[in-house]
C-alpha cells in the first residue's frame, strides 16, 4: 500500500451523504448551507452529528440563538440547487431556487424538495482545542420519508465537485 500524506488521510473517508442544514435565526431569518459531515451517534434518543467549519457561520450562529436545525437530505433533482447555497451571496435561497416550507416540530423551515426531513433540536456544540470543526450534535425530534424515495436518487459527496450515488446494494452475513 502507498502512505498518503496525513493531510488527505480524512479525504479517503468517502463517500459521504449530502444534506443542506436549514436554520433560523430569532428574528425569522432563514440560512440554509450544504454539509457532507453526518452521521448517526444515537439510536435511543435518536441523534446525529454535524462537522461543520470551526468560525461563526450563520448555521452556528442560528443553531446556538435557537438550538434547533433540520436537515435535508440531498436528492439529485435538487443538488445543483442545494450546493448554491454554499455560496457567500445575499438571498441565496431564492436564487437557488429552493423552496421552504414550515416544519412540523421546529421553527426552522424545511426544503420542500427533500424527500427526507430530520427536524432536530441542538444538544450540544462541541469545540475541541485542535479542530478545524464545530461537532454539532442534535436530538430528532421528527422526521419524514418519502415512500417513493429510490436510494439511487440520493446524493453522496466524494471529492471537491464530485458527487456519486448509491448503487447495488448487496448482503454481508452477521453473527448477532
């Protein structure tokens, strides 16, 4: 095997799911951002995590004035539109093209596009001495699936501007 330079060892950890984070700020402000840092942490309560840039985003601010977010998962039909929201632009949302809808259990709207919605309320911001990440921890408190969802549809970051998606699946046998 080659050794890879420690720098892109985390790049080898692929690929990764795609969400866009919707928050709101307390004057009813709405941010929405793309991430591929997620992952289940809780079965009971259910919770998930959240790698999100160590500096005070408008999704860090919002989560730590509200303590709530939802998160979004990414279809194709809707990447090109979720990842424009990662630029830096006043009234990214509708230049996107997305469209918001409220939510069931939280405040922050969701996108109406998603075909799975997390809504979540803030558990607990993690900020570690080393990191060059936020770790977001947040509790579901709902969440909603499409039936029709195909697990081809769903959208997964590789690298830079390099999305794939799930293909075949197959079985691996486990001892219980």
């Amino acid at each position: 095997m080659d050794e890879i330079p420690l720098e892109k060892a985390i790049g080898l950890i692929y690929p990764r799911i795609t969400v866009l984070v919707t928050t709101q700020n307390a004057k009813g402000k709405t941010n929405a951002a793309p991430y591929s840092w997620i992952a289940p942490v809780s079965f009971k309560p259910p919770m998930l995590y959240l790698g999100i840039q160590r500096r005070e985003t408008l999704t860090i601010k919002n989560m730590r004035e509200t303590k709530e977010f939802v998160v979004n998962i990414v279809t194709k039909e809707w990447a090109s539109k979720a990842i424009a929201c990662e630029a830096k632009i006043p009234d990214k949302i509708e230049k996107s093209g997305i469209t918001m809808k409220e939510s069931k259990k939280v405040k922050a709207p969701s996108a109406a596009e998603a075909k799975i919605v997390l809504e979540c309320k803030l558990h607990k911001i993690i900020e570690t001495d080393k990191a060059d990440h936020f770790l977001v921890i947040g509790e579901i408190v709902h969440a909603e699936k499409d039936e029709g969802l195909k697990d081809k549809e769903i959208v997964m970051h590789y690298t830079g501007a390099n999305f794939v998606s799930p293909g075949p699946g197959y079985k691996v046998e486990r001892k219980k």
